[in-house]
C-alpha cells in the first residue's frame, strides 16, 4: 500500500486522482467521509469517473451520465460495466491505497 495523503486533501462530494503505472486511480470522499477508489475511466465509453457528479455513494460519468457505485464499481441501471475497485484505508489520519485491484469473495 502506498500513502496517498490525509482524508482533508479530498473534498467532501470530490475526487483526487493518483497516478500509477498500473493507470490513473480516482480516490473519492463522500459527504460522510467514506473514501473509496476505483479506476478513473468509465466502463461504457472510458470516461474520467474523478470528473463526475458524486451523490451519495455514487458517482456520474462526466461523459454520458452513468451511476457507478462507489463501492462495488458496478453501473447501476439497465447496462452493465464494472470499474476495476481499488482498496484504501485511512489509518492514523492518512490514506493507504492499494495499488493491485481488490478481489471479490468467493
């Protein structure tokens, strides 16, 4: 895991993106404080999902208005797509992210 900063260095409803060689990363912060992480790129035409409209625990792709949930990175509606999920903690006041997709359980 690597630390990417403090939960202040995001906005509350925004995005910060880290650059890594696996690709951008979008690390969001809800209005609650619950950060998540996924690619930065929408699964239905490659959008910056650290660009969209976060509400709730969504976000809106900037390019064509799909919802993808923060937490599982699956779009949600009638098409399907999923954005590769990242795990991130926030331990002593910084954020850990890690840099290999999270697994889903078997």
């Amino acid at each position: 895991m690597i630390d990417i900063g403090t939960l202040s260095d995001i906005p509350r409803q925004g995005a910060r993106v880290v650059k890594t060689a696996q690709g951008d990363i979008a690390v969001f912060r809800t209005l609650d404080d619950t950060v998540f992480a996924l690619e930065d790129r929408c699964p239905h035409k490659g959008g910056p999902l650290s660009q969209g409209i976060i509400h709730g625990k969504g976000v809106a792709c900037p390019l064509h208005s799909w919802v993808i949930d923060l937490a599982s990175g699956e779009a949600q509606g009638p098409d399907h797509g999923c954005a590769k999920r990242f795990a991130v903690e926030l331990r002593d006041g910084r954020l850990w992210l890690a840099l290999s997709a999270a697994q889903e359980a078997a």
